[in-house]
C-alpha cells in the first residue's frame, strides 16, 4: 500500500434528511470530494444510513433489535444504490463491506479483510463499510459506527481518520467550534456539548472516546460536518472542524489489534507498584494484582486499570486466572508478558 489509507465516517444524522431519507446532495458531494482524493489515498467510506433509511418503511417501528435488523435490510441496498448512482460519473466503482464485530476479533479473519480491502484497492474500488446489523447479535456487536471506523483506521495503520456529523466540529459550553485539541482528557469532555442525533446510535461523547483511541495509536482524527463547503477536502488539511492530534509513538501492527480489534474478557486491578512497572514496560506479576472482575483463560484479553479505576493498557493473558489469591501468594508469576501489554 503505497498511498497513505484514508477512513471517512458519515453518521446517520450527516446523510439523511429529517424523514429518514438518504440525503442525497451530501451524497454527491462526497462522490465530488473523494473522487478527488482518490488518486492521493486508498480510502475506506463508513456509513451509517442503513437503519434511518429503511425504517420508515416497517410499521410501528419501535428501535427494537429485530426491528433495527429489518430496516437495515431494507435500508442496506438503498443506501449502496444511492453511493453507486452519484459515484457512477467520476468512474469510482464501489465495493459494500458488511461488517461484524468477529472480524475484528479474530486476526485471521482480520487479515482476510486486509487482503481483501487491497485487492479493492489495487483496483480503484472503494469499499463502503457498515455493519452487518442483519446477523449481528446484542452481544457481539459494534457499539455504533464510530467503533467500527476506528477499528478500521487502527487495524490499516490510517493516516487520518475523518468523523462527518451534524454539527461542524467539537462544541464548546458556549456553542463555538474547537478547533484543535491536542490531548482528549477529562477537561475535553467536561465542557463538550453531550446530545446525539435521533437518527444515529452514537453522539459527540462516542466520537471522542473513538478519537481519543486512535490518536493513542497515531492517527490524526478530525470531526466536522459535510454542510461545510468542501468539508472533506477542508477536514483533511485542518481548515475546518475540530482536528483531534495524533500522539507521537510507535505501535507494531499485531499490539494496534491487540488494543482495539480485541475482545476485552476482563478488568484487572493493580496497585502503584505494578502500574509504574508496566509503564517502564515491564511483565505484569500476579503480586500485584489487586482484584479482577471475572476469571481469565491464557490468550484472553483483558484491561488494566490502576487503584482509582483509570484503565490505563490492554494486555493478553499468559496463564489461566482463577483465583487471584492462589496465584499471588507464587513468586514472580506473569499474568501478561511486557511484549503483550499495550499502554492506551
């Protein structure tokens, strides 16, 4: 992969009109937009729509699962036929990729996306992910379409990672646009605006906590809105929404998936000792393991979280934990190897 990879996120609330329709201006002018950037970047378009588009067609929809399930199989084929439409005169074909949280959960079938999305590539075909909400099931499933594109930035090593909403960018208290934040901490989310669409599953707080995963991995994130004039080629260079910087550290491919693809089975608490000792990227010894919330199987993923409940790594279990008490009273037990902790 040559060109740098591109992840454009479009939420429920940025492409459809207030009767659930897909909105069709900001369709073609994301055609308009990419199509320029095609040649720049391998791009991946995220798009939600599939839910808001087909459920005005169910009577009595009530937002339960299966109703979600069954609008999405309405919406799914409207939404795909609408991109192809206005895609259709810049000679961009398109490739749907339904997605579901176990692809993302195995590697194997991880990598099979990444072949796959490379072939498409190679090809001049833009794959338009969304997630496959007919067979997903409540317990494996993404929380909305904001995970599944910073997984997808994350797991393709991205450059950026473009968030398009309703409003044009991060909102201060008093309704004016961030422009830039350089670190997403606890004072970020205190004075943002915390409201969501009644279209979208997500709202400004997911959108953080997705921004705030792949700048620790890299990843410039920028959140902004197509009602701005050129917003996607504006987003890109930093001339409008709110553009969420990248931190500086190096993150080999397999410990990205480790920290966001992975399936959290666990949290473990550990005490100062052993949270200073995984920052200096040491081993995690079960002596200093305050308490765990369930029992862990050697491979299982789990979070690790300091005395005050700040989650602070990702790591994968090197033994069986059942009972924390047994194991601490051995000497020098790793519960997780320093190759296998990630520090968020």
């Amino acid at each position: 992969m040559k060109k740098p990879v591109l992840v454009i996120k479009f939420g429920s609330a940025a492409i459809t009109t207030k009767e659930g329709d897909v909105d069709e201006r900001i369709v073609l002018e994301i055609a308009r937009q990419t199509a320029q950037l095609q040649s720049k970047y391998n791009i991946v378009l995220v798009s939600s729509g599939a839910v808001a588009a087909g459920k005005k067609y169910l009577k009595n929809y009530d937002g339960s699962l299966s109703a979600r399930k069954a609008a999405a199989a309405i919406g799914n084929p409207l939404l795909v036929r609408t991109y192809s439409t206005y895609f259709k005169p810049f000679n961009i074909a398109l490739a749907q990729s339904l997605c579901e949280r176990q692809h993302f959960a195995n590697r194997a079938q991880f990598l099979q996306l990444k072949d796959t999305y490379r072939e498409l590539w190679k090809n001049n075909i833009i794959p338009i992910a969304n997630e496959n909400d007919v067979v997903s099931n409540k317990e494996l499933k993404f929380s909305d379409n904001d995970e599944l594109a910073t997984l997808i930035a994350v797991g393709f090593g991205a450059e950026q990672l473009l968030f398009s909403t309703s409003v044009p960018g991060v909102l201060d208290s008093k309704g004016k646009v961030i422009s830039q934040i350089s670190m997403i901490d606890k004072d970020v989310f205190s004075v943002v605006k915390k409201e969501k669409s009644a279209v979208g599953l997500g709202g400004m707080t997911s959108k953080l906590n997705f921004a705030r995963l792949a700048n620790q991995m890299g990843i410039q994130t920028v959140i902004f809105s197509m009602q701005t004039t050129d917003g996607i080629l504006k987003a890109i260079t930093g001339e409008t929404g709110t553009v969420c910087l990248p931190q500086k550290k190096k993150v080999s491919s397999r410990n990205k998936w480790l920290a966001t693809g992975s399936l959290i089975k666990a949290l473990v608490y550990v005490d100062e000792g052993a949270a200073n000792a995984i920052q200096r990227r040491k081993s995690l010894l079960a002596v200093g393991v305050v308490t765990i919330n369930q029992a862990l199987e050697t491979g299982e993923v789990f979070q690790i979280a300091n005395e005050s409940g700040e989650v602070f790594a990702v790591a994968k279990s090197k033994i069986d934990v059942t009972d924390v008490e047994s194991i601490r009273k051995k000497k020098n037990v790793a519960i997780a190897h320093a190759d296998d902790i990630v520090l968020l």
